[in-house]
C-alpha cells in the first residue's frame, strides 16, 4: 500500500519563494508533525498550484533559537520573529517549541 503524501499550506506570498528554492525550510507550531520524505506544498491561494519537495531535516527548538540555526539571525532578530509568526499563529511566543521543516526542491 503506498504512503499518503504529506501535504502543508504555505501563503500566496511564500509559495513563489518554494517553486524558485529561494525558501527551504519552514517553521511550524501546534500542526501535523511532518516527517522526512516526500512533502506537497499547496498554495493556499489556489489549491491548484503545488510542488512536491523532499523533506531531509525536522527539528524541534524554541522559536527563540530558530533563526540562529537557519542562519538568519541578521534577518529575524527575536521581536521581528515573534512578530512574523504571530500573523499565523497569535498565541506562539519564543519560548514555544516548533517544528523546523528543512527540505529540498526537485
């Protein structure tokens, strides 16, 4: 019996960032733990634009910790994190343990 692929969301202003592999990785909280393997992203624009991706890494860490460990601390210094993931999820805070999803694209 084959395995279902994994599908996530990702926003209409993200989901160019993924076709291009300008973004690979993405980071989660409180959602379906994803796992390594095959990964379909889906635009949450248009349900009929995807890309399937190859997920190699998951971890998880406080938010606090996630922009040292995708080497963008210049870019999401803590308050511009918090402030970024709080559009998608108004409760996390940097202490909140999330899962970082690293992948591939094809």
């Amino acid at each position: 019996m084959a395995k279902r692929i994994q599908t996530l969301g990702v926003v209409d202003r993200l989901f160019p960032q993924v076709l291009s592999g300008e973004k690979r990785s993405t980071i989660r909280w409180k959602e379906n733990q994803i796992t390594i393997g095959p990964l379909r992203f889906v635009c949450d624009g248009d349900q009929q634009q995807t890309v399937d991706v190859e997920v190699f890494r998951c971890t998880h860490m406080p938010l606090s910790e996630v922009a040292s460990f995708v080497g963008k601390t210049d870019e999401w210094p803590d308050q511009i994190m918090l402030e970024g993931m709080r559009e998608h999820y108004p409760e996390i805070k940097l202490s909140s343990i999330v899962q970082v999803i690293e992948y591939r694209v094809p």
